[in-house]
C-alpha cells in the first residue's frame, strides 16, 4: 500500500517561516507530536489543525490534502 501525505504541514510552516518549536509552544504540544505531524508519521486532531490554520492565517485546506 503507497503511503500518502495526508497534511501539508511541513510545507505551510516553511511557506510562513515558523518552526515546528513555535507551533509547539503556541500549542502546548510536545515538539516531538508536531515533528510526527510534520513527517506525515501521524495526524493532528481536526481540533489542532483548526487551530494551526487560525494561528498560520491559512484557510484548513491548505494544510490537508484532498
């Protein structure tokens, strides 16, 4: 089975020029959950990726892939 990326976070994140640290901490996550995020290992909750799109000032599509 072919492995997808379901978000574009990583992508987002460079296109504003914020870190996975600072998402982190405007979160309270753990670095580590939003590196997982970042390498499509696992997926954020609907709840934090309306969050990140709020505080990236992106619409939610730009973060998942349809």
């Amino acid at each position: 089975m072919e492995t997808t990326d379901l978000n574009r976070l990583k992508v987002v994140l460079a296109e504003k020029r914020r870190t996975n640290k600072w998402l982190a901490e405007q979160l309270g996550k753990d670095p580590t959950t939003i590196s997982k995020w970042c390498t499509n290992s696992s997926q954020p909750d609907l709840a934090s990726l309306i969050k990140m799109a709020k505080l990236l000032e992106v619409e939610l599509t730009e973060l998942v892939r349809m």
